[in-house]
C-alpha cells in the first residue's frame, strides 16, 4: 500500500531513530527502501526494523539521485509513495492523515508541516527587514507559492479557517499517488543535500493534479549537522538550483526577478561582514561562484 524511501548519509543515529519511529506505524508501511551514500556500507548497522526493508548502497552523494534510484526499487502495484529525510521523525497518524486528505482533496501529493525547533527558536524578523525582504523578492506574504526569483514559501499556518490548502509546491516528506507520478524524475544536476530537489519535484507533479498541504499534520525535522552544507556550499546551491526552479517554472533560464533576489541576499550578506566576516565573505563567494557555475554549464559535486 505504501512505500517509503529514505535517502540517507552518514547519519547512522539519525535513521536509526528514524527507522524505530516508523516502527510504530508499521500497519500502514509495506516497504522501507534506503538509499544509502554513507562512507561505509551501513546495512550491518541499521535498526532491525519490523518493516521490509530493501538497503541499497550507492557512491553517488545526491540525495535527489538517491530518490531517483529509490523510484527504481518500487513495486509498480504500490498505491502510495512517500519520501522521508533522515533526520525528520513523523507522527504516529502522519501517513493515516495524509492518506486520508489526498483521497478526499482529489490530490496527487499531499504534505503535512515540518516543525523545526531550532528555527522556531530564532529571533522574529522586524518589520523592516520584512518589508526588505518583501522588496527584494526573498519573502511573500502569499504562502505555499514559489516566486520568480525561484524562493518557495513554505506553509507554516494559514490566516483562513481552512485547514487543507493547495499549494504550488511540497516539502520532500510529502505523500504521493504513486500511480499518476510514477514516471517523474527528481532533478539530476543536484549533488549533495539537493537544495530545492522537492520544489522541481512539486513543479512537474503540480502539472498532473493538484498539490495540498494539511495543516494539522506535522512531523518533527531535527535538522542534522551532519553532512550540511557550509555557507559556500549553501550559497553555490541556492544560486545554482534555484536558476533550474525558474527556468521549470517560467520557461526562461535568468528571470530578472532571479538577479534581483540574488542582490538582495549579497546585500543582506555584506551588512554583516562587520559582525562575522568569515560567513559572510563564504557566502558572497558561493553567490559567485553559484554564477559561474551557471555560466559554464557545471553542476557541482
């Protein structure tokens, strides 16, 4: 009835405690495909779950491609596919409640929301920098969408009474009818942690039927440190990936919005060079090279 696939690597800790929350809802899994990029084949040493497991090991370090090679493992009768990060822990309800609202919605994807404590523990932005960001194409007050500067607003709440809401893209923990998106693909130029993976996912899907997020189902993201990008990684990511959401979303590769965006964010950047020069200049300099990797075609590794 369902399948998951986790793609993984090197967070032994954080898939086991994974692989045991799953556990608790087993009733509802058939099948666990693990995609694993670890340094070290970790077959041996992941939790004895209850559940079928299928383990694969791969060299390649793409937690999109991971997905994709997930895909291939997947029984071609299976109703329902859902795609896991490794170190998010869901409810026991998550997948029955997810189920549920994609069948009643007439949606081909459905997500709940991802609480993360340690951005729920940071400052509230002002007004001002609000409004910057508003200015510079970086936020919207319109949640769900993706704009043309290729930033996604997640949802998090909703101003209106309702409580399911269709949205331009999902998160990547996000439930699938697998039989309306068996033949899509997660984007292949995208190594490493895959930044913006699940909105070029959601931007293709969203052709074939409707996407909707349920607002009263969470899951919990304890964000590892563990194989995170630094703030050159991130920056070269956020340029580089979100120049291919634009060109899926509008048909064009450089959108003015998108130029625009990114001097927003290397002004945002240069203002603190004072307070923490070492992130700043890292992060001015994967803006940068984000650029020239676009110029000459490369998709970095």
């Amino acid at each position: 009835m369902l399948t998951v696939i986790i793609p993984t690597r090197n967070r032994e800790k954080e898939l086991n405690n994974l692989l045991g929350a799953l556990d608790k809802i087993d009733n509802v899994i058939n099948e666990i495909i693990i995609i694993d990029s670890s340094d070290e084949n970790s077959h041996n040493k992941i939790y004895n779950s209850k559940i079928k497991i299928v383990y694969h090991h791969t060299l390649i370090k793409s937690a999109a491609i991971q997905r994709n090679i997930g895909i291939s493992f997947v029984n071609a009768s299976c109703k329902y596919l859902s795609f896991l990060d490794d170190d998010v822990l869901p409810n026991v309800d998550y997948f029955d409640k997810l189920t549920d609202t994609l069948n009643n919605n007439n949606a081909i994807g459905v997500s709940g929301i991802a609480l993360n404590s340690k951005k729920l523990n940071k400052k509230k932005k002002n007004a001002l920098s609000t409004i910057y960001r508003y200015i510079f194409l970086l936020d919207s007050n319109r949640k769900g969408v993706i704009l043309n500067s290729g930033v996604n607003i997640p949802v998090i709440t909703s101003t209106s009474s309702h409580k399911i809401v269709q949205t331009e893209w999902l998160i990547g923990c996000a439930l699938w009818d697998f039989q309306k998106i068996k033949d899509l693909r997660f984007d292949n130029r995208l190594f490493g942690q895959s930044l913006g993976e699940d909105v070029l996912f959601s931007l293709k899907a969203s052709r074939i039927g409707p996407l909707v997020v349920d607002l009263r189902t969470y899951l919990e993201h304890t964000e590892s440190d563990i194989e995170r990008p630094n703030q050159f990684e991130f920056y070269r990511m956020w340029v580089r990936n979100r120049c291919y959401i634009v060109s899926e979303l509008t048909g064009k590769k450089y959108q003015p919005a998108f130029h625009w965006c990114n001097l927003g964010k290397s002004i945002i950047l240069f203002a603190f060079i004072v307070k923490n020069p070492v992130k700043s200049i890292s992060g001015l300099m994967g803006i940068v090279f984000g650029y020239f990797d676009l110029i000459r075609g490369k998709n970095a590794n």
